[in-house]
C-alpha cells in the first residue's frame, strides 16, 4: 500500500476532537459582567489558571471567556505529551538561565506531581499515564550523547541496540536514553473538558465564543470590552458586544496576537502536524513490542514525536515546522498534502512490519514559539494585568506552572516564583517582516544542514547560540 492509499480516507479533525464526547457548546457572554477575576484564553492556561485560583480562595469570583470553544486549538490538538520540563529541556535551562536551571527542574518536577494529584483528586478521565519518554538516535552520531544522560538513580537509563530492540522494534533505532519519571501521556482534549468540568464545579463562570478585543486600565480595576458570537462557535458573524469589570486579568491567549502590544513580537506561529493510524490488532502490537507505552521521540533537529492511545493508535508527529509570512495564523493552514506524506513515509520506514495499516485523522495547528523556547511572563497596568506565552510545544504540563505564576503576579506579592529570572526576564523578540520570515526560512535551512553533518552546527546556528536564539530539539 502507498502512503497515498493509507491517507486516502483520513478525517482532516484533530483525532482527539473527533468525538461525541466533545462537550456540548456554551453560550457567549451577553451582557455586562464584573470578576474578581478575568481569565482570557480557555486552553490548558485558563483553565490552570481558574482553578488555581478557586482552590487559592473558594469566595473569589472567577470569569472565563474562550473566544471559539474550549481546547480547540492547540491544547485541544497536541500529541499528549504532559512533561516535568519547564525549559524545553534541562540543557535548554542551562544554556538560557543557567544559575536557577536546577531548581527550575525541580519546580518542573513537582509541577508534574501535581498535575498528576489534580487528575485524581478531582476524578478526571484523561487518559492519564505516566510512562516517561524515550528518546531515540536513528543516525550512529547520536548515541554518545545519550549514553552519557545513563543516570539510573535520577531515572534515565540508556539501551543500547540490542537492548531497546527489546522493547521497541524498529529497523531505524540505534539506541535510546529512557526517561522514567518526568513525562506523562494524555488525552489531550479530555483533559480540557476535565479541567472545563472541574472548574464550573467549583463556580467559575465560562463563556464560550467571546473574543476579547481590548483591555484598559480604569483605576482600580481593568475593563474588558468582549464581542461575542450568538451564533455559535466557528460562525463568522459577531453578535452582541459586552464589557467586563475586573480586579485582575490573567491573559492566557498564547499563539494568537497578544491583547498587550508590547509583547507583540515576542512570539511566532509554527505550524506542526500529526497523523493517527487506526487501531493496531493484537498481532500489530506484537510486532514492535512497546508494552511499556512510553512516548518516543527521536534526536534531530526536526525530530518525530509518537505515542500509542488507549485503543493503541499510534499518533505520528514532527518533522516540518511551517511558519507563514506575517505571523498569520489560520484554519486554512491545518491542512498540508506535502507533510502528511512526508510523515507517512516516515511513519512506514520507522514500523515497516505495520505496511498496509491506514491513517484515519490527519491535522495541523499554530504552536506560540518565542526565542528561548520556553514560557515567559510579563504584566501591566500596576500588575493588575498578567499574561503567559511561548510555550514552544511543551505547554501541556508548563501551563499549569503558568497558572501559578499568574496568580503570584496578580496578588501583588513577592514569591519565589515571581522573583525567578525566569519569569521577570524576556526572551528576544523576533524581528519585524521581512526579517522575521527571511530568519526563519534561514535557520530553518541551517537545522536541517545540521542534520544532514552528524549534528554540527553551522555559523549561523552558533551565531544565535551565542545570543540566545539558538534551538535545540
């Protein structure tokens, strides 16, 4: 079978979203509403963020508005992957803020305890499973550096070949360091509506298909103008418009134009794509072993990410990360013929005993990506104001630290997170266009000739080393 064959009959919605499980849409906000707090943004963040805040202080008054539907982007759309890092990796932290990188791993650490102690306190069905993550060389050059990372009482344990052929069979593998203990799987639009249920549970009023247009300072309060959408989530036509009145506003919109100018540039929309197969027969399964479960990932520059569902699907994602001219982000770019073949191929290549299995989903969507690769904060209007972004792929479990910084912001104290140069420390905005687009297309070249040389890295990429740009996957 072609990869034409295989794809043929794939739904272009996000796999996750493709249910009858999708909870029923709620109403947009009609009419004027006053908060304690306002929380902008009804993905993984928002929904963070307000119930942190209900469980801080059960009397406060908490608002969330979602301009489409809750977790349709890109928290509703992600491969699932719930990890500790708050750094897009411990050598990323290094590299950007090496003085705090060990706590910051810390932090991570306990951040995924307790996302996974939320997920049982409150009952939640999302498919949770903490079954680490393996990391992959497929070329000779990349097996010394995981090697090194061998570290069993901190839970990374390497395998060589022969090793890992034990556990995952694939012709393309050479070895893999195992990260036991900070990466979880999960459903990733189930979490959403967990998260939507828990948060309405403990009092928080959510409106769906409100976009929030402006935020302005009056005093002692923020004043939010919303225009709503009566005719449902995804209509084109604007219905009613409406103010709300807060104490506090926790902006939670990540890869959308940001509502404070300043830090407009400060991120850019990549787009990313995966594929789900159909269910594999017990047979299937047989034949690459993977009983562990555990999410994989591979080593390069533009790397594959892929995990099994609970019905053993296997989500296969990565390699392009598209960005279009002008930071535009739109539906229509979901959809791209070129990489779903692309990705099929290598699907094929990394499980050719699986020839002949068909895909059923296949989807894009923008991820926020800013200059060091990970979260950052800022605030405005006397700190009444506070927004989180940048998340760069690795929100699912990041978003909820987000939540808490958020709220330490807003409460106008001294904490130890508020004081991390993490948090009071911006990443390099991205150029204006052209140049923003003329980068990208550079260093997105120079990635791949890095692949292509074992992995070294050219001038380019160590120009933006050196200023604090530089990627690495």
């Amino acid at each position: 079978m072609d990869v034409h064959t295989a794809l043929a009959d794939a739904s272009t919605v996000p796999y996750w979203l493709d249910t009858e499980l999708r909870p029923t849409p709620l109403p947009p906000l009609t009419e004027d509403r006053s908060a304690d707090l306002l929380v902008v943004g009804g993905g993984y963040t928002g929904l963070w963020t307000a119930l942190q805040a209900k469980e801080r202080d059960p009397e406060r008054h908490v608002v969330l508005v979602e301009a489409n539907s809750i977790g349709w982007a890109a928290s509703g759309r992600n491969g699932g992957f719930c990890a500790a890092s708050l750094t897009h990796g411990y050598d990323n932290g290094a590299t950007h803020l090496p003085e705090e990188n060990e706590r910051l791993a810390q932090l991570g650490r306990e951040n995924l305890d307790a996302i996974e102690a939320a997920i049982a306190r409150y009952g939640m069905d999302c498919e949770f499973e903490r079954t680490g993550e393996l990391d992959v060389a497929t070329e000779d050059y990349q097996v010394a550096d995981l090697r090194a990372g061998h570290d069993p009482e901190a839970g990374f344990i390497f395998y060589d070949q022969q090793q890992l052929a034990q556990l995952v069979k694939s012709p393309t593998y050479k070895a893999a360091l195992w990260d036991s203990r900070e990466v979880a799987m999960v459903h990733p639009a189930k979490l959403c509506w967990e998260l939507l249920r828990v948060v309405r549970e403990l009092g928080v009023e959510v409106y769906e298909s409100t976009k929030v247009t402006s935020v302005t300072d009056r005093k002692s309060t923020v004043e939010v103008t919303t225009e709503t959408n009566e005719a449902g989530a995804g209509a084109n036509e604007a219905g009613s418009r409406a103010t709300i009145t807060a104490n506090r506003v926790a902006l939670a919109t990540n890869v959308f134009p940001s509502l404070l100018k300043r830090v407009s540039l400060h991120t850019v929309p990549v787009y990313d794509y995966a594929l789900m197969t159909e269910p594999l027969t017990p047979e299937q399964m047989d034949s690459i072993g993977w009983e562990g479960r555990q999410g994989i990932g591979d080593c390069a520059n533009r790397f594959h990410y892929y995990r099994l569902t609970a019905d053993n699907r296997i989500l296969f994602g990565g390699w392009d990360a598209v960005y279009h001219y002008g930071r535009q982000v739109s539906w229509k770019y979901d959809q791209r013929p070129e990489t779903f073949e692309t990705l099929a191929e290598h699907f094929f290549a990394t499980f050719p005993q699986l020839e002949g299995l068909r895909f059923t989903h296949k989807w894009g969507g923008p991820i926020d990506t800013c200059s060091r690769f990970f979260s950052f904060f800022t605030t405005a209007y006397g700190k009444k104001v506070a927004m989180a972004a940048g998340f760069t792929g690795l929100g699912v479990g990041a978003s909820r630290f987000a939540g808490t910084v958020m709220l330490d912001l807003l409460s106008g104290e001294s904490t130890e997170l508020t004081e991390l140069e993490m948090v009071r420390r911006l990443p390099l905005p991205f150029p204006p266009e052209p140049a923003a687009w003329l980068g990208i297309k550079l260093t997105t070249r120079a990635l791949i000739r890095s692949d292509e040389n074992e992995g070294r890295r050219g001038p380019l990429l160590k120009v933006l080393d050196a200023v604090g740009m530089g990627f690495d996957s």
